[in-house]
C-alpha cells in the first residue's frame, strides 16, 4: 500500500533556471539602484558567468558541494561588488539585505509547470500524504504551494546532508513510521532522487521534463514527461502493491497472539 508521495522540486515541479535566470535580472536592478556604476560585473553577461564559475571553482566548490547556495550567492555578490568597485564598508552595510532580496526572487519568480498544481490536488484528494525533498533552497509558502505538503525537507536544514545522501528518505519513513515500499519518490534526477530512493526499497517516478540527464535506469521505473501523468503512476504502483502489509499490519497478529 503507497502512502506517501515524495517530490523532488527544482526541474520536477518548475524549470529552475528559468526562475534564477528571472532573479538574477530583478537582482541586477536592484544592485543597480543601491550601488550605482559599481555592478559591471553584474550587468554583462559574459563576466557575471566568468565571477559565477569562478567563485564555483575556488571559493565556494565546499560549499557547493553541501548545497549551501545561499552562502554561495553570497560570495558572488561580495566578489562582484568588490570588482566593481565597491568598499568593504559599503558592501559590508547592504550585502544582507542584498542576500534576502535574492532569496525571495528566487522563489517569488518560481513559475510551476501548468499541471503542477492540479497534480497535487488530485493526489492529496486521493488521500496521499506529501513531501518535499529538496537540495534547493525554494521556499513553498512563497510559490503558493505549501498547503499541499505535510513535510518540506531541505539540505541545509541542521544534520541533513544533500541526496543522493539517504538521511532525507529516512526522515520521511521515520517521521511518517512507515516502511520504504509505502513511499513513492519522484524527481528529474538519477542519482539524486530516483537512484537512493530505490536503494532504500522506496518506488521511483522519473519526471523527464526539464531535465536532460541520462535515464539509464531499471525497467520498472516509471518515467513521465508530463505531470499530468504522475497520479496514474502511483496509482500502478499503488494497485501492484496493494496486498503487501505494512510492517504494523505485519507485525499486527503475532503481537495480538503474544498478548
């Protein structure tokens, strides 16, 4: 029997660089307007991807790899402003409000796929429990989304590690108490969301609309380029698994017996 249903949401539920392409543009304004003739490398496109991959490389490749983006955007922000010009004072005095007006850009010009939200009424309908399980750092309530999900976990919240990492799968069957075969994950990515998802025993939909990335990967996993399609899947899923207990159901007789 599935239960719950676990998304991905970056290139799952939106096109996610769209929406920092969108954020970045809103960033640049605002950069303008509080540091006038210092954001040069901000305004031309080929030197903000040479800072971008730049701080990627060097300074930030740690932080990157823990998904700690915020901190990364951060870097770029001062190292920008730094090479245009700006003093430490300066920078020092707007970067955290620079910091948060980037991070509501970043979810408020989110725009989710048409059968996005459609999607998840009908699951929820079907009485399904939802979950987000994101290396990102959107924020639902922002994209009008969280009064569909019961639990929204992402890599930089304290002890949570980045997917393909399993601490994120196991939060989820430990704070629903239920058993990996209840639990469906869906995401564009291989190896973060379909890969571990599977290695814990959970069932797997590969969302192909967004992503490019390479889905070599077993026969009976689903794979949709449409989210229309999803709620259909886990209904496949769900009937092909409906005589199988759970592990309270199963333990259920043999604890009434010792009783």
């Amino acid at each position: 029997m599935v239960r719950i249903v676990c998304f991905d949401l970056d290139d799952t539920l939106w096109h996610c660089g769209d929406a920092i392409g969108r954020a970045e543009v809103n960033m640049r304004a605002w950069l303008n307007d509080r540091y006038p003739g210092k954001t040069s490398h901000f305004d031309c496109p080929v030197r903000f991807a040479a800072l971008r991959e730049g701080v990627y490389k060097n300074e930030a490749r740690e932080l990157a790899a823990q998904c700690r983006l915020l901190e990364v955007r951060r870097l770029i922000l001062v190292k920008g402003l730094t090479l245009g010009g700006a003093t430490e004072a300066e920078i020092s005095e707007g970067i955290e409000d620079a910091v948060a007006y980037y991070l509501h850009q970043r979810s408020a010009c989110i725009e989710p796929f048409p059968e996005c939200e459609r999607m998840l009424q009908d699951l929820v309908a079907r009485q399904y429990t939802l979950c987000a399980l994101t290396n990102g750092n959107a924020n639902l309530e922002t994209v009008n989304l969280h009064e569909y999900f019961a639990l929204h976990v992402h890599a930089t919240m304290p002890g949570m590690k980045p997917k393909p990492a399993l601490n994120m799968f196991q939060t989820v069957l430990e704070q629903f108490k239920v058993d990996p075969h209840e639990v469906v994950m869906i995401g564009d990515d291989p190896r973060n969301d379909i890969e571990p998802a599977l290695s814990m025993g959970m069932h797997a939909v590969l969302v192909s609309i967004a992503s490019t990335k390479d889905h070599d990967l077993p026969p009976h996993v689903h794979k949709v380029k449409c989210l229309s399609e999803v709620a259909t899947c886990v209904e496949e899923i769900k009937a092909k698994n409906r005589a199988r207990p759970s592990s309270c159901e199963a333990s259920g007789p043999s604890a009434k017996a010792k009783e």
